[in-house]
C-alpha cells in the first residue's frame, strides 16, 4: 500500500509490498549498503507556465498529492517488481 509522503518523515517506513520494516541507507569508509528503494510518485496535472513574457509557455505534469511507494531490498531484487519500477511512467505499464 503506498505511503502518504508525511510517514517518511516521522520514520518508521515499511515496504509497500510485503510490509517488511526498511532503514536508511548504511555508509561505511568502503562503501554502502542500500536499505530500501524508494518511488515518489502521485496524481498529476497538465500545467502551463512562463519564466519571462518573451519565452514560449513550458507544458509540463505537477504531482497534485504525493505518495510514496517504497520497496524493501528483497522485494526489489524480485524480477517482477523490478519490471514494474523500470517501466514507471510508461503507459502500457
């Protein structure tokens, strides 16, 4: 189930597929152990603006409500998830 954007915050997140506690990412001096994978992601809209009078309008899609999809390291080394993330935004998806 995907998160509302305010749970990363306070801690505590959980993967949204089979609901596993997630840390943050480990740093050593050789290097790193990725804790989980995190999506942002949400209901979008067409808008419309310009950066002076002159230029051309820039089209472009504004997230309305964010959501966090999060994946522990063991969901997403599933070949089936990973499809699923790699073909994000896609629209045969």
């Amino acid at each position: 189930m995907p998160q509302q954007a305010s749970a990363a915050e306070g801690g505590g997140l959980r993967c949204s597929r089979c609901g596993a506690a997630v840390v943050g990412t480990l740093h050593t001096r050789a290097g790193y152990t990725v804790g989980f994978y995190l999506l942002h992601t949400g209901p979008t809209d067409e808008a419309t603006m310009r950066r002076r009078d002159d230029e051309a309008p820039i089209t472009y899609r504004r997230l309305l409500e964010a959501v966090e999809v999060v994946s522990c390291v063991g969901c997403f080394a599933r070949p089936d998830v990973r499809r699923l993330w790699l073909a994000f935004g896609d629209e045969a998806a």
